[in-house]
C-alpha cells in the first residue's frame, strides 16, 4: 500500500502506458513543458520530450480533430481538453466525427484515442470552468466515457481506457485532483465497465459516480447513524453502464436514488432514473428520486456554488425521507 | 497509344493492410483525360441514378467543372497518401482509385458499397486506399490529415496527408487550427481548396473580402498557391511541386478556381446566379480542354478518343446496374459497428419494449 493522490495515479497511468506503447502520444494545451492545467503531466516531458508530449496552441477543435487523423492512422493519442468546459468547442469533431467513424465508414475502422478533461465545481472557477457535461456524451453512441471517482480507478479506468478500440472520453473531476489514498494499485481492480458497490445496506440504494460518491459515502455514514442502511454504487464508467448491478441492488431493496453533479434536466440522473422504473418497476416501492444539479449555470459565489449542487446534507436528507416514505 | 492505367507497383497500402491498392497514377495528358472523363461520367450516372429514385437521398454533390483538381492533384500523390475530403469527393475519390460499382452501391446506400450503406455519398471512406473519409461537415474532415501527418512523421511513414474542401471551408475555423498546426510541426500535409466559386448560393465573394484564398496559408507559413483549374497539367505541375515539398516536411495549400457546372445538390436549381453566368462558367470546362489538346497536340485521335469515351460510358452504365441490383443492408446491420467487433452492440427497442412491458 502507498498513499497516492488522484492526481498521481493518473500520472502514473500515462506514464506506464506511454512506456509500453510508443504509440501513445499526448496532445493538448500546456501538456508538455508546463505540464499540465493541473499538473497531471508534470515532467513526463522530461521521459517523453516533446515528440510525445505534444503542446498545441490554443486550438480545441484541432486538438480533438488531431487525434481523430492521429488515432485512424496507427498511433493512440491522449488528447486534453483543459476543461471539459471547451467541449463546445470541440463538439464537432468528436461527436460528429470520432464518436461515427466506426459506423459510418462501416466497420473499416476505429478511433483508438482517450479524450482526457476535467469537469464539475469546487473550485468557483464560474459557469465556464465548472460544468458537469457527462450528459452530452452519454447521449452520444459511439463513445465510452468514465468517470472515476476514487485514486485506485483513476488509475486502472484510465489504464484500461489506453487498450480500447473505441473513443473514450475520460472525464476527471478538478475537486479530487488532490484526494489521497492509500492504494495497492498491484492489487486486481474490477473489470472495465463494472460498478463497484462502495458500501452494503439493505434500506436503500444510492446510485453515483465521480466526486458525488465522496458525498453519497459521508451520507451513507450519517444515515447509518440514524439507523438506515444504504448501498451506495459507484459507476466508474457510464458507458458501458453496468445497469445489472444497479437492478440486482434495486430489486432487492425497492428504493433508489440516483446522484449526479449535472443538471437535473435531461441529464444522467434523469436517464438512470427512467431506466431503473421501466426495468424495476415491479419492485420499486417508492419512486425513484434523482438528486442532481440545480437547472442553472454555476455561480462563481463559493456559497452559490455549492448550493447548486447536490451535497452530503441533501443526500442524506433525501435518502432519509425515502425509506421513512 | 494506350489511355489504360499503367503502373501499379506492390507499395503497401496506407494502412499497412493488404488489400487492393491504388493505382500510382500515370500522370501524363492522356491518363489525366481518362480520369476525368470518368469522374464526369460517374458524376452524370450519380445524376442518373438520382432521377430514377435508386439513391439513398437528394444530398448529391457532383463535382462536374471540378475535375481538374481531383486528378491534377490525386495523379502527384503516391499509393501510402491519405486524404479526406468534402461532400462533393466522388471524383476526388475516384482518381485515387475507387472502383465505380462500390461507390454507387454506397450512393445506393447498400450492402456491397464502400461502408455496407451506412456511410452514402457524403461520409464514404476506405482504408485501403487511404480516403480517411469523406465529411458532410464543412471542414470537418481537415483536422485528421493534421493527426495522419503526426502519425506518418512519427512512424516515418513515407506519406503524405491530404485534405480537401470547399470554398466554404475557407471561412471555418478549424482550417487555421489545422494549418497552423500544420506548420508549426513541419508535418507532410497538403491543404487543397476547390474553389467552385460558391457555398451554396452564396458567391465567394458574398462570403469573404480576402479572395486571394492561399495568401492566408502564406501568413500561417505554408507553402501556399493559387492555381487555375481549366488546364488539369498546370494543376498537377503545381500540385506536384507542393505535395513533393509536403513529402519533406514543408507543408502546403493549394487553391484551385473552377466553376460548379449545377446546382448545390440534386434538388437545386441554382435559382441565386444567372442563365449567362453558367453560361460562361460552363466555358471553362477541364474535360473539353483536355480532350481539345490531346487532339491539337496529336497525342489521340478523335477516333480513339471516341471509344475511350464510349468504355467510359459503359463502365459506369455497369456501375449503375450494379447498385441498382445490390442488396440493402439487413435491418440488424443497424446495431452494427457502433463499438469495435466483439463489444456488445446496443440493444434495440423493440426488444427492451417487449421486456418491459412483458412483466406480468
Ligand atoms: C458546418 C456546416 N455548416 C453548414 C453546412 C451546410 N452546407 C453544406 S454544403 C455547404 C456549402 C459548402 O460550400 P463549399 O465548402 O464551397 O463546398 P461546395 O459545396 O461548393 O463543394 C453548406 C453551407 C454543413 N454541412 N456543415
Ligand atoms: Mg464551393
């Protein structure tokens, strides 16, 4: 065991990949010489040099564009978004254009790049830096997306992430960057694309990922002072979703919530939520409650902020009136 | 004299694969002709095949007027090239060595086109012949020749990356990414504008003041040009001289002025421009020309050329019944090659309905 930031272990994660694959190059703002927005890349310049490590200018939809070209043509890019914020940006080229290779082109070929970035408040980086667009990928055929929220997956879903044959969209979270843990990343990790369940209850199931399974946790811990008993589900990837271990938990304890940073409209939360009522239906006792993002941009306000997105309190307040229905 | 392709060395393909390479493109008058007499002739069956109801849909874009760009320019690059092009690339594609019957099954939106149906006129690719795609977003394919000339520099892939456009493209964004990138790395990349004067309906000068389009590649750094695209050998000199210095790490651009002959697409009668502009943008016709010198030059006969046309004819006639005949995808095609083979593919709705609604 070592302690380890999140950070860290993404670092290390590219380290080793770009070690056994020369093929892995990175390419984004400030990846190389200054070594990253937030310092995930600090000096693997000085393993990789410049060849490698691939400093653009200011150019988000080339970046992305970039890697699409680089990935159809044999090598496998790691591009950064410096927030995931810059996604209008760059929107075009990978939801039009790396997300349908594959099936456009019939099958001929894929796009084997990670599209690195970071979302999601704490930091009151304002309603252009704090965004939570997992959403907008996740109605995206075509592309994979994780979201780890621990130190260990940071390193494992970003390992497993450089392997694949299709995009992936690797979306970190700013809050986390220096969350540490003690972590035997040796030790066999689950199979991509499989939710771990975080913590065992039998009175109700909280369904999340990223930086909201910190604060489903501290809930759960709350509520287990009050004498409820949650199971909290980490999704680790939202696509592929692991829907069988959100039902087996769902049908066996007839009350879920589901948590998400992004807004509540249309987004993740809204999607797990139908998906939990039309599969589960029979067993569900209450309905299903989605706890998410208020319907409005981020303030830069620390205290705005925070309001605007799901917390311990809330969580554990919802969870509490759900199972004393 | 012989007006057949000629060269085809056992060079790899683009992507190391092993299946049917291009054609290294003779590049002399004769062979130029003959390619562009079959991109017209494909382009006038793809209009065909319109008017009988056998496309998949009226987004056709012909590239008749626009010939002497695709094979001035396909004719100088060599077999491990990539390129991707615009909505209007049948021709493009043909000169690097498409086959007729593939591409109009893919226009037919069937099985046995180019991307089994799912890709059609405007997103039609393969690697084999290094097209990384055709793109029906304007400039959306130019990015990747910037990421393919990455991959071939680091490699040391001997190749060089392509991309090619409209007009249109001149005014999007990505293209000053791309080409800035382009340069700032030294990448084997050529940046090719179809100049046909119009974006739809709007003429390039109702679209931007700076008409002198390769003065902006000259300010990025490349090595920029503008050339005429009536005399398809001024083009390949041209285009030669640019893809070679690409080749050698010193990217390029070339504009090519010529006249869209049609309409925007199949339904458009180009109701924005007058009968006597056509008239007169019609006059510069690089296949006529072509043809007008290999006679005044003695290089063929009006004879031969004659029959050249006529298997020319018969070829994309053959084409054209082949689409026709093609079968359409299968309904469970659909789910796909949305994930790499192997990965589950997603599930349809029918059958998520049933399992919903069968729960009691
Ligand atoms: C991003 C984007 N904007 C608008 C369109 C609609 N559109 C399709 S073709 C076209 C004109 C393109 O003109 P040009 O690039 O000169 O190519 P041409 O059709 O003349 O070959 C437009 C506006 C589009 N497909 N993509
Ligand atoms: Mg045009």
């Amino acid at each position: 065991m070592v302690s380890m930031t999140y950070r860290d272990a993404l670092r290390r994660a590219i380290d080793e990949a770009m070690a056994e694959d020369d093929d892995i190059v990175v390419i984004g703002e400030e990846v190389g010489r200054y070594g990253g927005a937030y310092g995930v890349t600090k000096d693997l310049i000085k393993t990789y040099g410049p060849e490698r490590m691939i400093d653009t200018p200011i150019s988000e939809p080339g970046i992305v564009g970039v890697a699409v070209g680089a990935a159809m043509t044999g090598l496998r890019p790691i591009a950064e978004l410096m927030y995931i914020d810059f996604l209008g940006m760059s929107m075009d080229q990978l939801a039009n254009q790396a997300a349908k290779i594959r099936y456009m082109f019939g099958g001929q070929i894929g796009v084997p790049m990670v599209l690195r970035t970071q979302g999601g408040t704490g930091r009151s980086a304002g309603a252009q830096h704090s965004q939570s667009l997992e959403g907008w990928i996740m109605h995206t055929p075509g592309l994979r997306l994780a979201m780890p929220a621990t130190v260990a997956d940071a390193y494992h879903l970003l390992r497993h992430s450089l392997t694949l044959p299709d995009p992936v969209v690797f979306i970190e979270h700013k809050a986390l960057y220096a969350q540490k843990e003690e972590v035997d990343l040796d030790a066999p990790a689950l199979p991509w694309g499989k939710a771990a369940i975080r913590r065992r209850g039998d009175d109700l199931v909280i369904v999340t990922y990223s930086r909201q399974l910190r604060f489903a946790m501290e809930a759960a811990g709350q509520l287990a002072e009050r004498g409820v008993e949650a199971t909290v589900i980490d999704l680790r990837t939202l696509n592929p979703l692991d829907f069988d271990t959100i039902r087996m938990e769902v049908e066996r304890i007839g009350k879920a919530m589901v948590v998400c940073e992004g807004v509540l409209t249309a987004g993740v939360a809204a999607e797990l939520a139908s998906r939990i009522t039309e599969e589960c239906f029979d067993f569900l006792e209450q309905p299903v409650a989605r706890v998410a993002g208020e319907d409005v941009p981020i303030a830069v306000s620390p205290a705005l902020e925070a309001a605007s997105v799901p917390g311990v309190d809330l969580i554990r307040d919802v969870g509490e009136r759900l199972v004393r229905w | 004299m012989s007006l057949k392709h000629t060269a085809d060395s056992g060079a790899t393909t683009p992507m190391g694969g092993s299946g049917q390479a291009p054609k290294d493109h003779n590049s002399a008058l004769p062979d130029l002709y003959r390619t562009m007499r079959r991109i017209r002739s494909f382009e006038e069956r793809v209009g065909e095949l319109f008017v009988r109801g056998e496309s998949a849909g009226s987004m056709l874009h012909l590239s008749i007027g626009e010939e002497a760009a695709a094979a001035g320019i396909c004719a100088v690059m060599k077999l491990q090239d990539t390129f991707t092009t615009h909505h209007r690339g049948h021709g493009i594609f043909l000169a690097r060595g498409a086959e007729p019957r593939r591409m109009m099954a893919e226009i037919a939106g069937k099985m046995d086109g180019y991307c089994h149906g799912k890709g059609g006129s405007m997103h039609i690719a393969d690697m084999q012949l290094g097209h990384l795609g055709a793109n029906a977003i304007v400039g959306g394919g130019i990015p990747a020749v910037v990421g393919a000339g990455l991959s071939a520099k680091r490699k040391k892939r001997d190749s060089v990356s392509v991309a090619f456009f409209g007009d249109g493209a001149m005014q999007q964004g990505i293209l000053y990414e791309s080409m800035n990138m382009a340069a700032l790395w030294d990448l084997p990349v050529v940046f090719v504008c179809i100049n046909n004067q119009y974006g739809m309906g709007t003429r390039i000068d109702q679209a931007t003041r700076a008409t002198n389009l390769h003065e902006r590649a000259l300010a990025f750094g490349l090595n920029g040009h503008s050339v005429d695209g009536l005399d398809v050998e001024e083009v390949r000199n041209r285009a030669r001289s640019i893809v070679d210095e690409a080749r050698g790490g010193r990217p390029g651009f070339l504009a090519v002025s010529c006249y869209r002959f049609y309409g925007h697409a199949r339904m458009d009668k180009s109701p924005y421009r007058s009968e006597e502009e056509e008239i007169e943008g019609r006059k510069k016709d690089p296949v006529k020309f072509a043809r007008d010198r290999l006679i005044s030059e003695k290089l063929a006969g009006e004879n031969a050329l004659g029959t050249l046309d006529g298997e020319i004819g018969k070829e994309m006639d053959d084409a054209i019944d082949f689409a026709v005949s093609a079968q359409a995808p299968s309904l469970g095609s659909m789910f796909r090659d949305v994930y790499a083979e192997g990965e589950p593919e997603p599930e349809p709705l029918k059958i998520r309905l049933d399992r919903v609604l069968a729960r009691n």
